[in-house]
C-alpha cells in the first residue's frame, strides 16, 4: 500500500489506515497549518516502525498549481480562504510525486478536494 494524504492534520487518519490496513510501504503526508504538522510529525517520528516502511512529511497543501494562498487556521478544519491570516505554501501533487506509484490518495481538505484533484492529473492517469 502506498498512500498521499492530504490534510493529514495530527495522524488520526493514520492510526485508522494502520489499524485497517497493517503497516504502509510508502505513506506522503500533507499539511498546511504548521501547529498540526508539528503534532503530525511528533507522531510519525514516534511510531514510525509501525507506520510505514517509507514516510514524507510535507508543511503544505495541496491545490492545482504549485503557489502560495491565503490559509485560516482552524484546529482539523483549517481551511484556504481569502479571509485566511497567513499564507501556506500549496503544491500540485503531479509537481512533488511525478511518479509515485499511489494505491490511495485520501484527501480531507476543506473543500479544495477539486483543485487537488486537477493537480495530481497526471499520477492519476
């Protein structure tokens, strides 16, 4: 199994597809808002052996281009918003994996599930 998941927040999904599914190959994680990375990071340094085999860790999210948008805090519903407080670095999933051979791609991203989805286009295929 290798999974993108995007809007990873502090690893609770991660403890589900664990429990679900065993231990992962190969799991990439996204998430913008910086207080849950650190969190979601802790985690994954602290159980990684049963984890994964391979895990990536990015502090950003995800959209159809790679850019810079206005981000709103929010705990697990932080969301882009043009109301957002600060700026989170986004990435098209087809620029940073161009050719990761995904089983999943989960996404709880607050309504930019479209704009992610036109960028991993090309893994996709």
């Amino acid at each position: 199994k290798r999974i993108i998941h995007g809007g990873a927040f502090t690893g609770d999904t991660i403890r589900i597809f664990v429990q679900k599914l065993g231990k992962i190959e190969k799991l990439v994680c996204f998430e913008p808002d910086m207080k849950n990375f650190a969190y979601l990071t802790k985690y994954l340094k602290k159980e990684k052996e049963k984890i994964a085999d391979e895990i990536i860790a990015f502090p950003c999210g995800l959209w159809n281009k790679t850019t810079q948008l206005k981000f709103k805090s929010g705990g697990p519903g932080g969301t882009i918003s043009s109301e957002g407080e600060h700026l989170v670095p986004v990435v098209a999933i087809d620029d940073v994996l161009p050719e990761f051979p995904a089983t999943y791609i989960t996404m709880d991203i607050e309504g930019a599930e479209i704009e992610a989805l036109e960028g991993a286009k090309m893994l996709i295929k």
